[in-house]
C-alpha cells in the first residue's frame, strides 16, 4: 500500500490521533535551507509549476484579482537563473498552474487556460458554466485528467472532453476551495479545511484533519517522497506537515510566508511564491528539503 493511503485509516479518527502533533525536538529542527530567492519583477506570486524538460519554473503573478489584463506569469531555470518576469502576460488575476506534457494549465479567474511551455502562445481556454467561480488551484491525476478548484462556487471541476465540468460540488466541505492534490486514487483540497475524495466517483472520503486542529486555511499542497503532504496556511506563516500516521507539526519554524507551493521529491527542492501581506514583500524562494 502507498503511503497516502493510510491517510484513509485518519478519516474515521480525525478527533482523536489526528491532532497528536510531533515531539519538540522535531519541530524545532531546520528543514528548509534556502538556496536563491527572487523578488524584483514580482507582484503578487502566487503558484509555480517546474517543467523537468527544460529545467524551467513558471511563477503565476496574479496583479489584481480581477478581469484587468495585468496579471501575468514569470520565467526561469530552476536554479534562479534568466529569469523572465513577463514572459507571459495580459492575463487576469492568474492562480493555479501545472505543467503537463510540454503545456502549462493555469487559472485565470473564471477559465482554464492552456498555453504551450516553450513559446507561450495560449493553445486552449475553457470556461465554466457558473458566472463567478473564482478559479483557484490546478492539479492533474494519474489518469491525466486536470482538475480546477474554485473558491467562490465550493466546487471542483474536471476537465472532460473539452469542458470544464463540474465535478464535485459541496458549499460545507469546498468553502472557500483553495490547494487542490490528486495523487493516486485521491483527491485533497485545501481550504478552510483539509479534505479527500475518491479521485473517479467524486466520493467524499471525509477529513484528513479535525475542522478544529491547527490545519485550517490551506492554501497550497504538496507532497514528500515519505507521503507526507507539506502544506502552507493562510494564517500562518510556516510550512506544515502532515504524515501518513497522522501526526502534523511545523515544517520548522522559518517564517516562509508560502503560497501555492510545490516539492520536487526526486531532488528534494521545494519551490515557494511567497507573500507577505503586512509588509508586501513578493518573492519566489528555493529551498533545499529535509524530509528526514
């Protein structure tokens, strides 16, 4: 059995093993050693996909929630390198991307779009039927079926011959649907709380964290070689952890001020837009990961 998977023993004992956090000494140990970080060129960073093909990262500047045509998305080599800042732009307020397949998969408030890696020449775009989704994270499972959370509709959508379809719809379990996951046959979003779903049928799985632990408001998803899902959280500035035996715990306790992050588990790099609200500070960082 994959790791994930014991997550389903937590959905039936979420009150109680679920909010046994880890031991002292482990939350207190260095877990992220930041290797380079850019911030000139960057306004409001919120997600980044990495394209193993190239080397290249592609970093979401969203500029505005809204239809302005100022949101665009940034280039570089993952080692902080020729770095782009707009290398795609007139977008409106773009969040979510994945690369898949020499194509980059972003949302863009109330459409996926679909533009080509290498020129940036948008190939696709399907809208929803809903007039306000609000669009949030983008993710792809193993069967290459794209997924798109929306905050504003509760509702999960599938991308199905040729239509942004709705998928999932719950107003309780996707309020304010925001980090969306598909790994193996389940489906996690974030929000204001941490659920999973069985990835074909849509079947609602349960928690993978009591509505009152300290994993609320999750924002991006993402996963270590180990199973366990690093996740970052709207009211708080640390990365958390959360293992497959159920334990959660600080990443460590760097002040990352993470949005939509992503791990690359075979080179243990993690790659985190970064905004700070109070200072306004907009940053895309790369951190070496300890999983250990």
């Amino acid at each position: 059995m994959k790791p994930v998977l014991f997550f389903i023993f937590l959905l039936v004992t979420a009150s109680t093993n679920i909010n046994a956090q880890d031991n002292l000494a482990s939350q207190q140990k260095q877990r992220l050693h930041e290797l380079w970080s850019i911030s000139n060129g960057l306004y409001e960073p919120e997600s980044v996909a990495y394209d193993p093909i190239s080397n290249k990262l592609f970093v979401t500047n969203v500029h505005g929630y809204s239809k302005n045509g100022l949101g665009y998305i940034s280039r570089l080599d993952a080692d902080g390198s020729n770095f782009e800042a707009n290398w795609l732009t007139g977008l409106n307020g773009p969040t979510g991307i994945i690369f898949h397949d020499g194509k980059l998969y972003f949302a863009d408030i109330d459409t996926l779009k679909v533009a080509d890696a290498t020129s940036g020449d948008i190939l696709a775009e399907y809208q929803t039927s809903d007039e306000n989704p609000g669009l949030n994270d983008v993710t792809i499972g193993p069967n290459e079926t794209i997924y798109v959370s929306a905050s504003n509709s509760a509702t999960i959508y599938k991308l199905i011959d040729g239509q942004l379809s709705v998928f999932i719809h719950d107003a309780r379990a996707l309020r304010n649907a925001n980090g969306l996951l598909a790994t193996n046959n389940i489906l996690i979003s974030g929000g204001d709380a941490l659920h999973a779903w069985q990835l074909e049928t849509g079947t609602h799985l349960g928690l993978l964290a009591a509505e009152n632990s300290e994993i609320n408001n999750i924002d991006g998803i993402t996963i270590n070689k180990n199973g366990a899902l690093i996740l970052s959280l709207l009211n708080d500035p640390r990365l958390w952890q959360l293992k497959p035996a159920g334990s959660y715990s600080p990443v460590d306790q760097q002040q990352v001020h993470g949005v939509d992050i992503t791990l690359h588990p075979a080179l243990n790099l993690l790659f985190a837009p970064r905004i700070n609200l109070k200072t306004k500070e907009y940053s895309i960082t790369a951190y070496m990961y300890d999983h250990h």
